[in-house]
C-alpha cells in the first residue's frame, strides 16, 4: 500500500497534480516536527551552548556536527554517482540525474541548517568569510567550497529541468570539481589535525570521497524506490537498469569501504601509536564497540552488500531496504569517526589522576532536536521536490 503524493488526473491535454490528504497530513507532521527543532536550536543560541549542549571543552564536537557531516559527505556523494550520467556521459546512469541533483541539494541545505545551529555565532562564519578570508585556514575553504558547490548545484539543476542538458553538463562538472574540493577539504580539517592520532593522517581525505560515493549510491536507490512508491508509479525498464547500475556500483564502494577499514583497525592495532590504539580499541571492544560492529559493519556495510549481492542487483525493492539499513549505519559511522577522535585525553599517556582513560560524552535534548530536524528537513524538501516537479519525471510511467 502507497501513500501517494498527489492525484493525478488529466486536464486540458497536460497533467494536474493535486496533492492528496495523506501528504498533505505527512508533509505537515514533519513541518512540525522541523519548526520544534528549530525552535530548540534558537533557544540553544540565546542560552548558551554550555548550558543546553553536552558537548565540553574535551569533547567539543557532538551528535549535532555528526548530522553536518553525514548530510554533507551524502551530498558530494549525489553528486559525483549522478554525474557519472549526465557529465561523464554514460547513459545507464542518465536516468537517475534530476532526482538524485535535488537530492544533493535538499541534503547540503539540511547540512546547513544544522551547522547553523551548532555554530553559536553563524553569522559572524558568513561575515567574516567575505571581509576577513583566512587561506590557511581548512575550516575557511570548507565554507568557500561548500558555498561554491551549492551555487553550482541550484544551477546545474535549473537546467536541467529546461532541459538544457550540455550545459547542465558543464555546470555539473564545475559542481563536481568543488564538490570534490569541498569535501576532500572536509578530511583534511580531521587529518590535519596532529593533535588527534585517530584521525591524523592522509587517510580521511581519501575515505570521505570513496564513502561519499557509497552514501550517493544508497540514497540514490532508497529515495528512487519511495518516490515511486508514495507517487504510486512503475518504474520503467530504463530506470530499474540505472538503479541495478548504482547496486552495483554500490557493492564495490561496499568492498572498498570493508577493505579501508580493515586496514585502519590493523594498522592502529599493530603501531600501537599512542591516543590512536587507545581509540581503535574503544571502537574494537570497548564503548563504542556496538555501534561499530552493528552499526557501522553490519548495518552500513555486510547487510546491504549480501543483499545487492543475494539478489544480483535486480530487485530494487530488496536494495531499497538494504539501502535504508546503510544510510543508517552510515550516520552511525559519521557519528563514531566525529566522537571516538575526541574521546582520548590529551595526557593519557602520563597517567594523571583524576583524569578518565576515555571522556564521556552524552548528547542532550537540544542536541537530539536540532539533528532530528535536519533530517525532516530533508523529508520536507524531498516530498516538496515530488510535488512541484512532478517526481522529477525523465521518463514515461
């Protein structure tokens, strides 16, 4: 059973689309639910974030800052699985193109709204980006490119919808080439880090492309089956081998993944560098043990790779699920790469007392709000996308 959104019905030669009573009720819940949000993340910014945050001076960076980074490597991710169609030019990916673009843009702008609550002073970033750049500086480029990736993305996807295609292309390329840039930059502002062993390195601005194309690809596919689920529409022979394309492509990002992981944790356990093993081993057997062999192995990767591969990459509505339990797994995956980086004192090695060998961190009901409406964010401006482009239709139902 579908909750479509609209009934549609012919009129004058052309299509009139009128949004039905359970969209309509659907769209509002999660309206509702994005304005409470946003109402916690106004309050967090008059009181203070040290009296409605459970973020410290140690751990500085919570659940909220998770979201950022799950919703913007989801984004880049889009991008670059979509654009191997309509810029790079093979056709089986070309199917996928207008939904999969809003996508990017209707996740990047959730990152957004959740960066600009956890940012106690957003304006200032937007003020002083302009009038006082800072070039050296990792988190300055973020903002830049990120700002830049956007613009090229809201242009790539007007022309798209007036079917301007090659030029649609050439701005899809620009958004590539940012995109790219923006999010290599975003591993960088971790791995630059020296100070933090778990993520120092030139390892986290290569993974964050490679999963950004994995998080691309499962979105791709679980949104692609919704849409056409709630619109009540069969999909056609022509679609259903594009997301087949994306399974597939999906399942050797999964491989990828499973091996850069591997390697981490070997790599970790056998240096035994100081503050890196610490954390490695919170991760393996210790307090964030079940997040990562559950949330992260199981649900992000094993489970949606045996199901691309148990069903050979034919049944959409069998890597759809498989896809949901991935963008879940994912989150968590964003949320212990962010938390498990913080959580080793810096003096641990000189064994102080009083100080924990691990610091605790427990996000608050502000922190929870803000995030939860960065996703029904996203979940209003994907049933808006349904609604005022028709299900982005590229293809005959």
């Amino acid at each position: 059973m579908s909750v479509q959104t609209a009934d549609v019905i012919s009129h004058g030669g052309g299509l009139v689309i009128t949004p039905s009573s359970a969209y309509k009720r659907v769209l509002w819940g999660f309206g509702i639910f994005t304005f409470i949000g946003i109402l916690f993340g106004l309050h967090s910014m008059l009181a203070g974030h040290e009296h409605t945050f459970g973020v410290t001076r140690e751990v500085p960076w919570g659940v909220v800052l998770a979201a950022y980074v799950f919703f913007v490597v989801t984004s880049t991710g889009l991008c670059l699985v979509s654009s191997i169609g309509h810029v790079f030019g093979y056709e089986a990916f070309k199917p996928i193109a207008k939904r999969s673009v809003f996508l990017a843009i209707a996740t990047i702008v959730s990152g957004f709204l959740v960066i600009f609550f956890e940012i106690e002073n957003p304006w200032r970033m937007a003020i002083y980006n302009v009038i006082s750049p800072n070039l050296s500086s990792n988190i300055w480029w973020m903002g830049t490119l990120y700002g830049a990736y956007l613009f090229f993305m809201l242009i790539e996807f007007a022309l798209l919808q007036a079917g301007r295609h090659k030029a649609a292309g050439m701005s899809g390329l620009l958004g590539v080439v940012s995109g790219v840039a923006a999010h290599s930059n975003l591993g960088a502002v971790f791995g630059l880090l020296n100070g933090r062993e778990y993520w120092h390195g030139p390892y986290l601005p290569i993974y964050f492309i490679v999963s950004a194309m994995m998080s691309g690809c499962a979105t791709i596919i679980f949104f692609h089956w919704l849409a056409y689920r709630i619109n009540g529409w069969k999909m056609s022979e022509k679609l259903q081998e594009s997301l087949r394309a994306v399974g597939k492509l999906g399942a050797l990002l999964y491989i990828t993944i499973i091996f850069f992981t591997t390697w981490k944790m070997i790599s970790g356990i056998a240096g035994k560098v100081p503050g890196k093993y610490e954390a490695i081993m919170a991760v393996i057997n210790g307090p964030y043990a079940q997040h990562f062999w559950f949330g992260e192995i199981f649900l992000g990767l094993v489970a949606p790779l045996i199901i691309i591969l148990a069903v050979r990459a034919r049944h959409i509505g069998a890597m759809a699920f498989g896809s949901l339990l991935s963008i879940i797994g994912i989150f968590i995956m964003r949320y212990d790469l962010l938390l498990v980086g913080q959580i080793i004192p810096g003096f641990h090695s000189m064994n102080l007392e009083g100080v924990p060998s691990i610091l605790p961190y427990s996000a608050s009901l502000h922190e929870w709000m803000i995030t939860f409406a960065g996703f029904t964010f996203c979940a209003v401006l994907f049933m808006l996308g349904e609604r005022f482009f028709r299900g982005h239709l590229s293809e005959d139902h």
